[in-house]
C-alpha cells in the first residue's frame, strides 16, 4: 500500500513540477533546463524554515513566494537573449545554483543534506504517513490544475499564447512581451516553490543530487512525453516516468544495472517520442 | 499638382489646402542605414488627419523599412518623428501603440494556433484581466472580462465581415480573410493611425473589392491610413494622397494623379528604378 501511495504522492509532486516547467516551455516558449534548480530552492527555503520553527502555512507561503522572485530576478537579464542563448544560459543557473545547494553548507547542510524535515500536523494527525499526506500532495495537485485552467482559459492565457506564436506581432499589438514573460516566471515559480516545499516535506531528507541536472532534465522528460501546453500533458508524463522504476523494480535486474536501465529506458522514450510522436501523449507540439 | 523634391530637400505639402489640413504624424529627416548601405535618405513626409495615405515605390524604396521605424521595430539613426507634435524617438513599440500608432505585417503574422476571435482579442487596446492574479484570484470577474472582450472583438470583426468566421481556427480562412483578420487586428488597438502593408497583394479580384470597400470603410469612420500598396489601380481607388518613395528618399508627395501620371515616377516605378 505504502509503495503505491509513495510512487502516487512523487507522481503529483511532479506533476506540479511539470505544470511549473510547462508555462515556460510549453505555453510562453522559454526552454528553461534549471527547473530543478527552483524546486531545490523552494525545498531548502521550506525545509530551512520548518526546522527553525516556523508553521506549515508560513514556511510554504515564503518558499514559494522566494521562488517566484528569483525566478523573475534570474529570468530577466536572460530574457533579453534569443531562445538558445536562453538554454544555455538557465543551465549555467542549474549548475550555480548545485554549487550554492553543495558548499553554503550553513544553510543547506552542504552535500551531506539536510534530514528530519518536519511534516506538518492538524488536529493531532502527522502527515508524515502517507495515507494522510496524499490528502495534502492531491489537494495541492487539484489546486495548481485548477489555477492552470483559470490562466489558460482567461484573456491572459491567450496573451501567453499569442507571445508564443509570434512575439513580433503580439508586440506590435501593444502587448508587453517582457512582462508577460516575466509574469509567468512568477507563476511558474510559485509551482516549483509548491512541488519543493513538497517534496522536502514527504522525503524528510533532501541533499544536492536530489536537484541536479539530471532531475532537470527528468522533468523535461516528463512534460516532452506526455505533452506540452496541456493539462492532460503534464499529468500523464510524471505518472507515466514514475512508473518505469516501479516496473524495472518487479523484472529481476541486478541491482548495479537497475540505474542505467532506467536511464536508458528514460532516453529511449524521449527518442521515440520525438521522432513519432513529437507532440506527447496528450500534447501539442512545442 | 505633386512636388518633386530635389535630392534632400524636405518636401512641402502639394496642396494649399494641405497646408491647413492639421498633420497627424511628421516624418522629418529620418535615415536608416543598414551597415553601409542607407536605405533611408532623410525621408521627409506628413500625414493629414483623417486621410488615406499610399507610400509607393519600387521594391527597395525603403517602405517597409519606414514603417519599421515609425511603430518602433527599427532605431533610426538621424531625424524625427512626431504624433500631433509629440517626438516618439525611443518609445517603444508598445508605447507607441498605446499612443494610437498600430501596424499590419506584409507577412501577416497572425497567431496560426488561435482562432479567429482570439486573434483579435489579443490585440485590444483594453488591457484589463491580462494578469494571472485576476485569472486565478478573481475567475468570475476574468470571465466577465473574457466576455466583454468577446463582444468587442465580435463588432471590430463585423465591421471587416468576418463576424461568421469568427470560431474558426485561423488557418482553415482563406488568404483574403486572413489579410482582412490582418485589419481587424490593427482596428483592435484602437489606433488613430493605422499602417497597412501592403494589404490587397496576393488577394483574388473578388477579395480585393472586398479589401478596399473595408480600406473606404476605416476612411470614412475618420481612421487616418499609410498603405503601402504596389497596385497603381488601387491606388487611384482609395488614396487620397501619395508618398512615392525611391532609394530611401521621398521624390514627390500630393495628389495621386498628378503623382502616378508623372512619366519620370512612372518611369521609376515601372522601368526597374533606374
């Protein structure tokens, strides 16, 4: 029970984190390849605040909030470049902000990470279990869809689309495309403050490689496979990657084989993908 | 009677009657140059309030280049220009916008994934409800918003008739309606000046009625014009003045037929620019 409840909580958690990777890359069309990066901070700041104290509620609320800043303090010099000056740019962010996560080692516990993140409780029941904490992961989840729904489906949400499609002519329209970028940083990193926040709350343990390039690159994965600028997208994805481990873990691999037979399963999907199905499962191309 | 300038000389309005027609937009001196090459040569024209404007010329006249520099896509490197006195030199192209200059593309540019209202709400002058905080925070409110900017949307795509087009995806309306799209769009920014280039160029002869009735339409409701247009015959139709361009450099500006009869412009326009 516990097996699936964990693979269900890390399927929403990344979700959340595929919805946040979305605004950029699917709906506004910034190819951002330090998501993982915002989540580590949005996991640190919570799991920093929590161990001083601070309640559920207010460590969350600072996380996020810190993490929709610095996604627009990061995004803005950035911003002005072209589209694949901007991916090389946010990897120098994910590698700067791994440096920062292994050696500001008062905050972050440097690479031996931080343990004991405290798993907030209402009415006496922890929701360190599981069965209550998939309450919270769903809730969350079932908030982050909705608001994604409110902004695609608002005036804004066609502003975003429009930047995508033709900056040029959005911009000749009077519409600001640098505030609408910025904007959606914001947003996107209030979802990555969120899935951190979370993720530092169910693990109870988190350290530098728990926000690599490597997770980056995972979430990318996720949203590329099951499909970018869609709801529906960045649900399945998640869900779907989360799986793989789960099934190598039934098949009787050693287990010095199960990492790169994971890895390889992950690349061969993204080729597979990208060669018949570029849009994702339940996406549209990017 | 058309003024034919000589080399640099800033031109003088042909009509007297021009000359206390008040200007909109002054284009003064404006020169571009794109490394060494100038393509822009002290153009110097004006804009009556109220008029239909053609800049024509042949290819390389510096046109589009013009229209560049007007909404703010291109710097300029010498010159000015001026709404109703006011210099927009180092605005942007949203400011300029806002000031009540909007533009159309030759190339269209419209959003291929988008239907045909949506095209045009993106583009209203109204800005209210584009911010996520409304969309999430205040979503009954958003939804209001989205409805008014519908409504609006649907009477701007009325007037260039396309109203009964208006769910369809951008890309299954024929090339005319998406030039005429093209105009509802620009209509949408609320402008007072309104740039079209080149909007009749690939259209069918039926499209192309359909066109300039919409150009007489946006004339007659007072909108001022600068059409780029390359067909002599619509020209004549819907000009009230012209601005015939050559090299960079405006050689004659007045009445369109004084100016299209001209056999030295003629010449120019017809015979390779030579």
């Amino acid at each position: 029970m516990n097996f699936f409840l964990s693979y269900l909580i890390l399927a929403e958690i990344f979700a959340i984190m595929a919805l946040s990777t979305n605004f950029l890359v699917g709906i506004i069309g910034i190819f951002s390849v330090s998501q993982a990066a915002l989540m580590g901070v949005g996991a640190y700041a919570y799991a920093g605040l929590a161990m001083a104290g601070l309640p559920f509620p207010i460590a969350l609320l600072v996380a996020v909030t810190l993490c929709a800043l610095l996604n627009v303090v990061t995004s803005l010099p950035a911003l002005r470049l072209a589209g694949d000056y901007f991916v090389i740019t946010s990897f120098g962010l994910q590698f700067i902000a791994t440096a920062v996560f292994v050696n500001w080692v008062q905050v972050t516990g440097g690479s031996t990470g931080i343990a004991g993140i405290p798993a907030p409780a209402v009415l006496g029941v922890s929701f360190e279990e599981p069965q209550y904490f998939v309450i919270l992961s769903s809730l969350a989840l079932g908030l982050a869809a909705l608001a994604y729904t409110l902004l695609m489906r608002s005036s804004y949400g066609r502003v975003l689309h429009a930047v995508r499609l033709n900056e040029l002519a959005a911009g000749a329209a009077g519409r600001n495309v640098l505030k609408m970028k910025l904007g959606i940083s914001a947003v996107s990193g209030v979802y990555a403050g969120l899935a951190g926040a979370l993720y530092a709350v169910f693990m109870s343990y988190i350290d530098p490689s728990s926000f690599d390039i490597q997770l980056s690159m995972l979430i990318l994965t996720m949203l590329v496979i099951g499909g970018a600028r869609t709801l529906a997208g960045s649900v399945i994805g998640p869900f779907l990657l989360l799986m793989i481990p789960q099934v190598l873990a039934l098949v009787h691999i050693p287990p010095e084989l199960l990492g790169p037979t994971r890895a390889l399963a992950f690349g061969a999907l993204l080729v597979v993908f990208m060669l018949w199905r570029p849009q994702g499962i339940a996406g549209r191309r990017i | 009677m058309s003024v034919i300038t000589s080399d640099r000389a800033p031109v003088v309005p042909a009509h007297p009657s021009e000359q206390t027609q008040r200007n909109l937009l002054t284009v003064e001196g404006l020169t571009k140059n794109f490394g060494g090459f100038r393509v822009l040569d002290a153009t110097t024209f004006s804009l009556p309030e109220g008029q239909v404007t053609c800049l024509v010329g042949p290819n390389g006249a510096g046109k589009t280049t013009a229209f560049d520099c007007i909404t703010g896509f291109l710097k300029f490197d010498a010159g000015s220009i001026r709404l109703r006195g006011d210099e927009l030199n180092g605005l942007g192209r949203g400011d300029i916008v806002r000031r009540g200059i909007a533009r159309s593309f030759q190339n269209l540019r419209l959003f291929d994934e988008m239907s045909v209202v949506d095209n045009v709400i993106v583009c209203l002058a109204d800005e209210t409800g584009n911010d996520p905080l409304t969309a999430v925070f205040r979503p009954f409110h958003s939804a209001a918003i989205l409805r008014r900017k519908r409504e609006k949307a649907m009477t701007i795509l009325e007037q260039v008739e396309l109203a009964h087009k208006a769910e369809d995806h951008v890309t299954q309306i024929s090339y005319g309606q998406q030039k005429l799209l093209c105009i509802a769009r620009v209509l949408a920014t609320e402008a007072k000046l309104l740039l079209l280039d080149e909007p009749t160029s690939g259209l069918s002869a039926t499209a192309l009625d359909n066109m300039v009735k919409v150009i007489d339409k946006l004339s007659a409701s007072g909108k001022t014009l600068l059409v780029v247009e390359h067909n002599t015959r619509i020209v004549r139709d819907i000009a009230d003045r012209i601005v015939f361009m050559h090299q960079g450099r405006v050689l004659a500006e007045g009445d369109p037929q004084d100016v299209l009869d001209r056999p030295d412009l003629v010449e120019i326009y017809f015979g390779g620019g030579h």
